[in-house]
C-alpha cells in the first residue's frame, strides 16, 4: 500500500506535485503559526502592559523628585541641622566633668530627644562616684536601663537615662570612642 502511494507520487506530473507541495507547505505554516505565533502574541500584550506599568512608576518616581526641594536648600538645612547638634553636643551632659581622667573610658555615648545610651568602663571603685556625678549633672533623669559585666579586669556599664538634660528638637548625636 505504502509503495502505491509512493509510486503515484512519484508518477504525477510536475504541476501536480508543486501543487501537493505547495499545499502541504500552507497547512505546515498555519500549524506552526497556530503553535508558535498565538502564545507569542500573548506575551507581547503581557510584554505590554508590563511596558505601561513601569512606565506609569517612572512618571511617578520623576513627579516625587520634581517636588524636591533644591540642592542649595538641602545644603543650608543640613549646615543648620550640624549648628544644631554643635549647640546641643555643648549643652549635653558634659562628659570632661562627668568622667575623672583615666579613671572612666567612654566606649560609646548616643543621645536622641529624651534619652541617652551611655557605654563606659572604669574600675569598681568608680562606680559609686559616677553614679553621684551623673545625678549632679543630670537632675530630673530616670535611668531606665542598666547593667554591668566584668570586661579585660574592668567593668563595663551600659545604661539608659531618660530625661533630664534631654537636647531639643529631637538632634541625635553618636559618638563611639576607639576601644
């Protein structure tokens, strides 16, 4: 049977055969088209939508950074913010009376609007003098968190007060000394 077939193909006359050929090929590129070409139309409205969604997110973004202030504006309000932490860094407790020499090592001070995280290290016999000092310096503040731990045949005390000589304006200072 296959032999038939193949030998009446082989039999027909050229005009025949392109025709055969010329349909074969129609119906192989609309299946294709069909397989490859409807899914590919797809992404592309997917590729699209995705295109106008970034694009809507970039227009945005542009709007926000329109509404910025200028440059030399930003530059005075940070040189102002600095003069500000200047005043309340000299307005803070004074860590030079706070702290005899060599007796207590600052390992870390932050202060924000109404609270101060102090790190120290001093020896056990200074604690009691720190503590009086530290009241002195700072009336009306609350220690809110405290504790000590033995550290390189020192103590290290790390405590919280709240209150007191608090700096204005919400300024946040950090120092952190060399250990």
């Amino acid at each position: 049977m296959i032999e038939c077939s193949i030998w009446w193909l082989l039999t027909l006359p050229p005009w025949r055969k392109a025709s055969i050929f010329l349909a074969l090929t129609l119906l192989l590129t609309a299946g294709s088209w069909l397989a490859l070409g409807r899914p590919a139309v797809r992404d592309a409205a997917r590729l699209k939508q995705q295109q106008h969604a970034v694009r809507k997110q970039t227009a945005t973004c542009l709007h926000q950074l329109a509404q910025l202030p200028p440059l030399s504006q930003l530059h005075a309000r940070q040189r102002q913010q600095q003069t500000q932490i200047g005043a309340v860094a000299n307005r803070d407790i004074s860590f030079s009376l706070l702290f005899p020499a060599a007796a207590v090592r600052l390992l870390h001070w932050q202060t924000s609007a109404f609270r101060h995280s102090l790190q120290v290290s001093l020896a056990w016999e200074q604690l009691a003098m720190l503590m009086q000092r530290l009241v002195q310096r700072a009336p009306g503040a609350s220690i809110i968190g405290f504790s000590l731990q033995p550290h390189k045949g020192e103590l290290q005390m790390d405590m919280v007060v709240e209150g007191g000589n608090a700096p204005a304006g919400g300024a946040a200072i950090s120092v952190t000394a060399g250990r």
